[in-house]
C-alpha cells in the first residue's frame, strides 16, 4: 500500500462536529423525557446518557475518519496525476483501496484507469509534439498558423528567420507581422471557405531587405470532434530562384532569337540579292556580297559553338583537370589573335597550375579578344599570372581603355549583355564570351570580378583556388 498523506480535515471536522450537534440535542431532549417520566432515579439515568454521549464521540470520530480517508487517498492522487502524469505511482494497482470496498473502492479503480490512459495520452502527445516541433524546425519552408480572429498561433524557425516577427505567438495578429494584402486575403478566403488553397505571392524579406516570391499552401485547422474551423495554417515556398530562372529564360530565348535573327535576315538577303544578280549576269558585286556572306555565317557559328559550350557547362560536363603551363597557353592564345597593333605585357609568377587546359584557354581567348575588340590600337594590354597566396592563383587582363561605366559592371557577365551593342556585332562579339569566362572559372571553383574607371582602363581577375 501506498503512503498517503493528505486527509481532509475541513470536511472531518464538519462531520463530526454534525454528530456533536445531533447528539447533544437528542441527548439534552431524552434528558428531559427521562427525568420528567422517572424522576426517582433522574440522576442514574443522566449518569447513563452523559457516559453514552462520551462513548459516542470517539466512536464518531473513527467512524469519520475511516469514511473520509479513501477520500483523501483519491484526492491526493488526483493531484499527484495533475502534477506528475508520467509517475507510475498514480496507476500502481497496490494503490487501490482494497480494504474499503464498496464506492470508495470503484471510484479509485475508475481513477486509477483514468490516470493509465491518461499517462499514455500524455505520452503520445508529448512525443507527437516533440516530433512536430523538429519537422518544423527542420523544414526549410516558413510555417505560419493563425486562428480565427488573425491572432498568430505558431510560426517555425524558419519563418522567424525570413521575416523577423516582432512579438510572440499570441500578442500579434498577422496585418502586424505580414503587409501584402495578398497573403491576409488568402488567410482570410482559407478561413471563410474552410478549403485549401494555393496562391502566388510576394512579400519583402527583413533578412535580405528583398522582394521575394512565394507559392502560398493554407489548409484550415479544423477541431476534430466537431469539425469547427479555428484556424489557418500556411507553408511559403519560397520559388524566387524558379521565378527568377524562369525570367532568365524567356530573356535567353528572347535574345538567342534575336542574336540569330539580326545574321540570317543578312545572310537571306544577300543571298536573295546575289542569287537575282547571277540570273542577269551581273557579278560586279558578287566578291562583296560573298564576303558579307562568310562574315555573317562566321558570326552564326561562333555563336552556335557559345551556346553549345555555355549549355555544356550549365550541365554540369566534368572537367578534365590537368597540370598546365600558363605561359604555353598565353602565347598559343596570343598566336590567335590579331593583336599585333596593341602593346601586350606578359607577366608570370608562377609556371604551372591544376586546370582544365582547354577552358583556361578559352577563358584568356576571351578576355584578350574583348580588351583587343575595345581598346584603341597603340595602348597597353597586360597579362599577369599572379600567386597572391598558398591558397590560389590568379590571371589579370589589364588595358587603358576606355573603360566601363559602374552601371555596366554588375550586369557584365550576363548573357548576351552588351555594353556598346553596335560596336559589339560589328566587331563581331556574340555577347556569350563573359558569361562563358564567369562559367568556367565557377566550375573551376573560383570567381571572376572586374575593375574599371571610364577613361583609365578595365581589369578582369580570375581567381582560380589551388
């Protein structure tokens, strides 16, 4: 058996003191019958009534007290299960009053069934909690629950991250934390409907100070003996990576339609127009019209084989990764080119480095055909391959050209962006050749920045990780 402490005086001693009462009143009434209807032997029978009075009280007193005390055993182990639902203590059967039968004796097996199935109750949402907690800790999407009058529920880790809310669940409302009237009437549409819904959005992100956007999922939170509506719960995707490649795309295929289009429509020309000349006989202009023609399809292919080498990159094309000399590639690139009427500056600090030897030639190809594309003739080129550290190598391409405006610079290695678009076609430039360096040397597992004042000159470097 269990030791069990709490008793319940209050109502002891109100039951005793009930039986005090009824008992000195019955005894003073048969007092008075007594005496009145034997008043010969009054004093013998007072004697008798006041020694039964006195055996009555302390057998009332453990009548009470052995009434009363399964009812304090019951209500100390309703409060041991209130404060400690895991103890085994609460539903021991060595606890149950075997000793009382009778009520007593089924409230407290009633009780002890109640306390076992509440401790396993207990435990299983313990445990569903705990583990609802960690999903939504771990989920990399940001969760926000409100309830029917807009007040937060809940929000994961990951929502507090992306939007910063000010306040905890339960002292804001969701006007309070989010301002796009979209998102508050997509949890209010969930709310009246009672239906899920999908809903594109966006909403500016205090981590970044950013728009972004976001595929809004809310489902209701339904209660589930009744199926009452009382709250909302919504998971932000965040797809403004998707959005934002998608917008890459339709650019892309947008500029590669133009970039194709500007040379067929002149080789579809020509070609109308020197086909209408040979039918006549007129060849005067033919050689012009045929170099035009070369120009045009040499401009196609080499934008053809751009886009073949940036897809083949995007795919993710291993490397073939090779010990390299760089002063053999800087010379078979400059052998290339037409760079005769520049002044080029070679510079090495080291001999050799661990890169794919084709794309590290593409990559200076590049860069000295757009500084010998952009840089007057009679001015400086500079090619220096520098070792600023144990832990990588670096390849500059320096001239004193003109150089870029600082509104240029960030967009540069965009594809097909162009600084001087008619001086790069007619110059011959397809606009992928940065883009192309900025891949390489990624896959690479460097990174290529630029360094220019209009009017002073431009400096690629390369940073290639050893």
């Amino acid at each position: 058996m269990k030791s069990w402490t709490f008793f319940p005086w209050r109502l002891f001693r109100w039951f005793v003191t009930q039986q005090v009462v009824a008992a000195g009143v019955l005894y003073l009434a048969l007092s008075a019958v007594l005496a009145y209807a034997f008043p010969s032997d009054r004093a013998t029978m007072l004697i008798a009534l006041a020694l039964g009075f006195l055996t009555f009280v302390p057998v009332s007193l453990w009548t009470a007290r052995r009434l009363l005390l399964p009812l304090g055993r019951i209500i100390e182990k309703t409060r041991r299960m209130r404060e400690f639902p895991f103890g085994d203590d609460e539903v021991d059967p060595e606890a149950m009053a075997f000793d009382e039968p009778g009520e007593w004796y089924e409230m407290e097996r009633a009780l002890n069934r109640l306390g076992r199935d509440l401790r396993v109750k207990t435990i299983r949402l313990s445990r569903e909690k705990t583990e609802l907690r960690a999903i939504m800790s771990a989920s990399p999407e940001a969760v926000l629950a409100i309830d029917g009058e807009s007040r937060v529920l809940f929000y994961n880790p990951q929502f507090a991250y992306l939007f910063s809310p000010k306040g905890d669940p339960g002292e804001v409302t969701l006007s309070e934390l989010l301002r796009s009237p979209d998102i508050i009437a997509a949890y209010s549409e969930a709310m009246t409907t009672g239906k899920p819904l999908r809903r594109e959005v966006q909403e500016e992100v205090e981590a970044d100070k950013q728009p972004r956007d976001f595929l809004l999922s809310i489902a209701p939170l339904a209660k589930k003996h009744n199926q009452e509506i009382y709250g909302v719960v919504g998971i932000f995707h965040d797809i403004s990576e998707m959005k934002a490649a998608e917008r890459i795309r339709i650019e892309f295929v947008g500029n590669v339609s133009h970039e194709l289009r500007t040379p067929l429509t002149t080789v579809n020309g020509y070609l109308q127009t020197l086909k209408a000349d040979l039918e006549k006989g007129r060849l005067e202009h033919a050689s012009e019209f045929l170099k035009i023609l070369s120009l045009n399809v040499s401009r196609l292919k080499s934008l053809v084989e751009d886009l073949l080498d940036l897809s083949s990159l995007e795919s993710g094309k291993e490397l073939k990764i090779e010990t390299v000399n760089v002063q053999d590639i800087t010379e078979a690139v400059l052998r290339q080119l037409n760079a005769q009427s520049h002044k080029i500056h070679l510079h090495y600090e080291f001999g050799e480095m661990q890169a794919d030897g084709k794309r590290l030639e593409q990559v200076l190809r590049n860069l000295l055909e757009n500084a010998v594309r952009y840089v007057p003739e009679g001015k400086n080129i500079e090619i220096l391959w520098s070792k600023p550290s144990a832990a990588k190598v670096e390849l500059h391409v320096k001239d004193d050209g003109p150089g870029i405006a600082p509104k240029h610079q960030a967009r540069l290695f965009e594809r097909f962006y162009r600084v001087d678009e008619a001086r790069s076609r007619a110059t011959g430039g397809t606009g992928i050749g940065l883009s192309l360096v900025k891949h390489i040397v990624q896959r690479h597992g460097g990174e290529v920045h630029v360094k220019s004042t209009p009017g002073v000159g431009s400096e690629f470097i390369c940073e290639f990780p050893i």
